[in-house]
C-alpha cells in the first residue's frame, strides 16, 4: 500500500505541540523544504511494528520517541527526558541514556505523565515539539536519514522530515549508539 505524503500547513494531522514547533523552526530560518509533509493511517495502525509492514516503510527509516523520567539520585523527584531513535533499534536507556544525562536512574515515564507533559497522544509522540526544558537524546546516526518518518503527537498519522532538521532543533543532543538493535 503507497502512502500518499500530504501539506502538514493546516494542522489538521499534527499536535498542537508538534506544528507549533514546526513553524517555530520556519520562522526561525530553517528551510521549509526539511518538512516534507504528513501522512494518514487509521487510529489501529499507528503502532511502528504495524504500521511499517503495511506501508512497506522500513524500519531504519522510522523514528520512535521514548520518554522516560530520569533521577539524578536514587530518592530525587524525577525529571522529564526524551530518546530518539530508530525502530529497528531500541534506546539504550539503562547504558548510554543514563550515562549521557549522568543520572543514576532512567526509568520509563507512565503513559498518562508522558500525554499530560507532551500535550500528545501515546502512540503518536513526537521528538518535534516535546518541551523545551527537555533534554532530547537522538541517536547520530539519523541525521544521515533524508526521508524519516516519526510521530505526528497523534495516533492517525505520521510526520515525514528530512532528518537533518533535528540539527536545527535547540538543545538536541546527538549521542553515537543510542540506539541498540532489537532482539
């Protein structure tokens, strides 16, 4: 099944949170051209392991999002982080996340605390418009990914970026291995 890319400008298929961004990044100066625009599929399909083989996206082309709480000691209220990578891979949050953020515990956030933060859909999250104050881990590799599809912040559709754009994106950190291939 071929999917067809459409405008992302009206919002209708994008968060709040994720087209605010958007075109924060455009009037900011980056290219419009790195947004190539927004796809649709029903609400059951959203999961990345459906949604690729239907499609006939690859694995290594599609991003996933995990939003996970991080302590800085074991007793500290967590804070909120983002990892980024792709979904033929898993984020290496017990290693390379913890390490990064120099945290010693990183624990996946509950779906309700990751929706009430994000202002977006579980299933449907997005590296693109997460909150500023966030740290945003995204594995290196994906810069090298001209055609990327990831969350829209809502289950019925998917954001296609070139992937360069997270270059643009204020204090995106990019980490070498982030991501560790799926067993």
């Amino acid at each position: 099944m071929t999917l067809e890319i459409l405008d992302w400008h009206d919002g209708d298929l994008l968060a709040k949170p994720v087209f605010d961004k958007l075109n924060e990044l455009v009037a900011a100066g980056v290219p419009e051209s790195k947004i190539l625009g927004v796809t649709i599929n029903t609400d059951e399909e959203s999961d990345t392991d459906l949604w690729c083989p239907k499609y006939g996206i690859p694995f290594e082309i599609t991003g996933n999002v995990v939003v996970v709480h991080t302590h800085k000691t074991r007793k500290a209220p967590p804070d909120f982080a983002a990892a980024f990578v792709t979904a033929d891979t898993r984020a290496d949050l017990n290693g390379v996340v913890k390490h990064t953020l120099e945290v010693s515990k990183v624990s996946f956030a509950s779906i309700d605390a990751a929706v009430e933060a994000t202002g977006m859909e579980s299933g449907g999250m997005s590296p693109i418009g997460l909150p500023a104050d966030w740290p945003l881990l995204v594995d290196q590799h994906i810069l090298t990914i001209p055609k990327l599809y990831l969350g829209s912040g809502i289950r019925p559709s998917k954001l296609v970026v070139d992937s360069s754009i997270f270059a643009d994106i204020p204090g995106v950190q990019f980490v070498s291995a982030l991501g560790k291939p799926r067993g």
